[in-house]
C-alpha cells in the first residue's frame, strides 16, 4: 500500500514520497491541516484548532479513512497530477530528441 501524506497549505499531496503542489484540494474539510497515512487505510488527521482559539492542533488516529467521503479524491489528483508530469516529460524528451535529430 502506499504512503499518504495531505498538506492541506500548499495543496500538497505526496504519495510514496513523490510530491505534487498547488493541487486542487477543495474536497478536503475545512479545518483539517494535514493526513499521513503510512497504508493508505490507517491515518492520523491533524485539525487547525486555532480557527476555534484553541493554541494548537489536535491529531486524531483513523483506522479506516478509506470510510471518509473525500478520501477517494486523493489518489484521484494526485494521479491526475503524475500524469500531466510523466506526460510534460515525455514531451521534454522527444524535444530533445528531435533537436538532435532522433537520438541515433
């Protein structure tokens, strides 16, 4: 299973250590800060508690967040995201390629 972690400032998304920003993250509930999961089942969420004046963030242990409705976007944009990259690479390499007249 792989590696989760959310970073909700930033919109970061990191799956086995490879990082995305800047992503779409809207479906992610107001209030939660970051989720780590370590087997894409069990988490733990970080909650923002300042926004209720409390001085720091609470951390909750999830044993199923797959049972979260906004857990399936995740992975969703996070492949969308790698996609675009492998895709942009793909592209980069066949530019070059090319300039060199096909890489013979």
């Amino acid at each position: 299973m792989a590696k989760w972690t959310i970073i909700s400032e930033g919109n970061q998304i990191y799956k086995d250590g490879v990082s995305y920003t800047e992503l779409d993250t809207s479906w992610l509930p107001e209030g939660i800060r970051a989720v780590q999961s370590s087997n894409g089942t069990e988490a733990f969420i970080e909650y923002d508690n300042q926004q209720v004046g409390a001085a720091v963030s609470e951390q909750v242990y999830v044993a199923d967040i797959t049972q979260e409705s906004w857990w399936s976007n995740v992975s969703t944009e996070w492949n969308t995201a790698n996609d675009a990259a492998e895709a942009d690479l793909a592209a980069q390499i066949a530019a070059v390629e090319a300039r060199q007249g096909g890489g013979d």
